[in-house]
C-alpha cells in the first residue's frame, strides 16, 4: 500500500470490519470502529477538518 505523508492530499473512505465501520484516510489515519456507518462518515469529516485546518496555518 502506498502511505501518504501526513501533509499531502487528504481521501478518506469507510470500510467495514464485520458489525463495525471505521474510517481510513490516505495519510494512515485510523478512526475508530463504530457500529454506525454514520458516526464512522462523521469521524472522516472531522478528520478532513482538522487536516485543512492544520494545513492552513503557517
């Protein structure tokens, strides 16, 4: 697989692992399994979020 650094392009997907869905992005971040595909898409927005906003500072 190839990994990102943590200062390139952000893409994140879901995927499922049984009952559980976790988001993945392309810099190696992981968030954590969820029950609900919805709190897992959320977790991928937070985390594009946050990688803009730490992108966007000097």
């Amino acid at each position: 697989m190839h990994e990102q650094s943590a200062t390139g392009p952000h893409h994140t997907t879901t995927t499922e692992r049984g009952s559980f869905a976790l988001a993945r992005c392309t810099c190696g971040w992981t968030g954590p399994a969820r029950r609900s595909r919805d709190r897992a898409r959320a977790d991928a927005d937070a985390h594009l979020t946050t990688a803009e906003t730490h992108a966007s500072q000097p």
